[in-house]
C-alpha cells in the first residue's frame, strides 16, 4: 500500500495520474522480484533432480523452498499418493517454529473418492480455524479434504506449542493425474490467503513433474537392481556349488560305510563318533552357506530400516567362507560389532558388500589375502575390502564403473555399476584404486544417521 498525504492542499489531477503511475511501476517491479523468487527456486529443485538425489532429499528441498516462498510459521508437510490412489503418506513434514523435521513422516491418510476428485481438480483450497471450527475461504466445498488435513493437535503440545489455524492445500497434478498434495500451515487465523496460494500455485507444477519424474527414476532403478539382484544369485549359486556338492560328497560315502559296518556286524563304536563328527561338519556347511543365500534371496523389502554392516559382513561371508578357504585364500576380517547403524535398504547394503567380496574372491589365486576392516569416522562408516589379486589394468580401471563393462566371460558388467549407484543414493562415497599385479582397494563411505 502507498499512501500520500498533503496538508491543507488538495491534489490536482495531474498529481493523481503521477502517482497512480508510480504504483503501477511499484507493482511491476514487486511482480518481478517475486518472478526471480519463483525462478531461483526452480533452479533449486532442477539442480536436486540433475544431481539424482534420493526422493527424501528432494522433498525437504521442496518444504525449504516453500518456506522461503510463504514463510510460513507453524508447519509444511508434502504428501504423495501410492499407487492406487487409495491413501496419501506425509513423506516429509517440516515444523517452523522448531525447525525440525517432523514427527508425521509416514503417517497414511485413507482417500475416498470425493476427496480424491476434489484434489485432482488441481485448484488450491484454503482454510481458517474460527471458534474451533474451520471455515473455507478458497476452492471447492472440501469439508472432508479439511478433516482430513487437520491431523496435528488443536490443543498446544511440546510438540506443537501452537495449533494450526491457518491451511491451504495445494494438489500436486500432472497430465498423468493425481501426484499428491501440499499443506502448508499457520498459528494465526488470516496469515495465509491468496497471495500464497498464487504464488504456490505458480510453483508447483514445475515440482510436481519433478516428483513424477523422481518417481519413474527411482522405480527404474529398483528394476534395475532387482534385476542384477536376481543374476547375482544365480553367480552365488553357482559360486557355491561345488562347496555344497563337496560337503554333501564327503557325507555320502561315511553314510555308506556305517550301513555296510551295521550290515556286516562290525560295528565300531568310537569309529562312528568320529564318522558322524564328520558328517556333522559338513552338514552345518551347508546349512551355513544355504541360510546366508536366504536371507539373501528374501530381503526382498525397499523400506529403509537401519542397517548394521557387521551383520551384513557376517552373512556375506557365510556364503564364500568355504570357497575362500578351497581357494587357500586368506581372510582379515576387522569389523567392530557396535559401528553406527546405516539408515538404508537392508538388501541393498547386502548387495552392495556380496559384489565387492565376490569380485575379490574372482581376482585372487591361492595364497592370496582379502582384508575386509570397517570403521566409523565422522558422519561416515567406512568399509576397505582389501585383495592381493591380479589387479586391474590402467585402461580397464576408468571403465569399470560404466554398465556393461566388463572383464568376465560370463559377467554383465552390472556389478560395480550398481555398487556406485546404491552408494550414491545414500549419498556416499566409493572410490576404488588397483595396481596391476598387486591388488585392489575399494573404499566406500556411507553416512550414518545422526552421528550414529
């Protein structure tokens, strides 16, 4: 607002058009400063989706940048359809006050078909709380969109000091339908109107094909995975093979023995202890290496949980202990029981370590050694597995991350490639050194959450 104001004098026409144009210059260049506003978010958000972070990073992007775009002062939450439009999940949430995420992360609100037509319209809708009750002043009549919404408590909390007492929703749409939505909320009744939905509504769609696209990548990745996952238990099972069949060829022949001994009458009591020793060793082989390729084969689960790598290491090496040992390779394990737990896909990490021993495993003769040490530094657990194999060739070492580069007969040239991606997305580190005829070190660098 401008106002001008002169005493005792009135102001002639001509002052009036002055100054009415002086406002409309004023508008332009409010209307500007808020284009480049909208614009350097934008960027932003490009810049998280060029640089392929993992969906959780790019939500928190889209709350800051809201928050920057509306300041909001009580909370912002994004929330994203699955996938049969049935409920929406808060991904993130984002309290102001406390400037903290929020505890709402996961929460799963039910969408029936009303509600969900309201939010594919794509039109924002806005709400204050009066007298304990919300009244809607933008969008549709969406009384059940506003009962759905109002999940936080009206009452003041140590987690909500403040309660919500203004809303608007924005539904996140594209040509392909309903994404899902955003909340943003504030203390006082009135603070958000429409001067914030335009602005959002401005924003937005940009976001949400960014989401979309987010989506489809991260769905193509886990196909991917899925994919070399399969092809790297096939590589197990043949891998094991001949440990299983070793084990079990050394249990027949005892097992032959001591029926032919009970047949011919000459039984020999302290003979068949050390026979059925025998055959018990052999037999928790197997059931080592079989029990270390199911758990493998059936943490099937994307959901990230924390992940202890020393598990991980223990249950790797329960498969290729046995063709390591036939290998006469020698094996340095220095891994600490109580490293900081990884928030990650458990099956992921597993992948992750089963490529690097196995990769190891193919690259040594006997006599070898493979050193596999973990350890925590700050904000990072660090994994070295260490081999004094062939090594790698210069011109092969720059190339053994792409995909479908690979020195194996048989390989798929997957294996490293997904290494990097997996570290990638828990915004890591994975560096990998070799020397021709000495070995190769892979380090790899995850972050831990909250300092462990």
């Amino acid at each position: 607002m401008l106002v001008l104001r002169r005493e005792n004098q009135h102001f002639f026409w001509d002052s009036r058009q002055d100054f009415s144009a002086l406002a409309d210059v004023v508008n332009e260049m409010i209307d500007t400063v808020e284009q480049e506003r909208i614009s350097e978010v934008r960027l932003q958000v490009d810049q998280k989706v060029l640089e392929q972070v993992k969906p959780k990073h790019l939500f928190y992007k889209l709350l800051h940048a809201i928050k920057s775009l509306t300041d909001y002062d009580h909370s912002a939450a994004l929330l994203i359809c699955d996938e049969d439009g049935g409920s929406m999940e808060v991904v993130a949430e984002q309290v102001a006050f406390q400037k903290r995420k929020g505890e709402n992360v996961g929460l799963a609100l039910p969408l029936d078909r009303d509600t969900r037509k309201l939010l594919k319209s794509g039109q924002p809708f806005g709400f204050d709380r009066q007298d304990g009750a919300w009244e809607q002043w933008a969008g549709a009549e969406a009384a059940t969109l506003v009962e759905l919404l109002d999940y936080n408590p009206m009452m003041a909390t140590d987690r909500f000091p403040a309660a919500e007492h203004s809303m608007i929703c924005v539904p996140l749409v594209t040509k392909d339908g309903l994404i899902g939505a955003l909340k943003v909320a504030s203390i006082h009744a009135g603070t958000l109107r429409e001067y914030e939905t335009d602005l959002l509504s401005q924003f937005l769609p940009q976001a949400s094909v960014a989401l979309q696209n987010l989506k489809r990548t991260e769905s193509l990745e886990n196909q991917v995975i899925a994919a070399e996952r399969k092809y790297a238990m096939a590589e197990l099972a043949r891998g094991v093979a001949h440990d299983v069949n070793n084990a079990l060829g050394a249990v027949l022949p005892l097992v032959q023995q001591m029926q032919t001994d009970l047949e011919d009458g000459f039984f020999d009591e302290s003979e068949t202890k050390e026979d059925l020793q025998e055959i018990e060793k052999s037999l928790l082989v197997c059931k080592r290496i079989f029990n270390g390729m199911l758990h493998f084969a059936r943490n099937e689960t994307r959901n990230a949980s924390d992940v202890s790598l020393a598990l991980v290491i223990e249950s790797a090496l329960s498969i290729f202990r046995q063709s390591l040992e036939r290998h006469k390779v020698q094996v340095i394990v220095a891994v600490p029981a109580d490293l900081p737990m990884i928030e990650a896909v458990q099956a992921d990490i597993e992948q992750l370590v089963l490529n690097l021993i196995g990769n190891a495993r193919d690259a040594m003769e006997p006599n070898d050694e493979l050193r596999i040490v973990a350890s925590a530094e700050e904000q990072f657990v660090v994994l070295e597995v260490t081999d004094t194999g062939c090594g790698i060739p210069p011109d092969h070492l720059a190339k053994i991350q792409e995909p479908f580069f690979t020195t194996k007969a048989d390989g798929n040239g997957l294996g490293l490639a997904i290494c990097r991606s997996i570290v990638a997305q828990l915004r890591g580190q994975f560096k990998i050194e070799s020397e021709l005829g000495r070995g190769t070190h892979v380090t790899v660098k995850l972050p831990y959450r909250n300092g462990g």
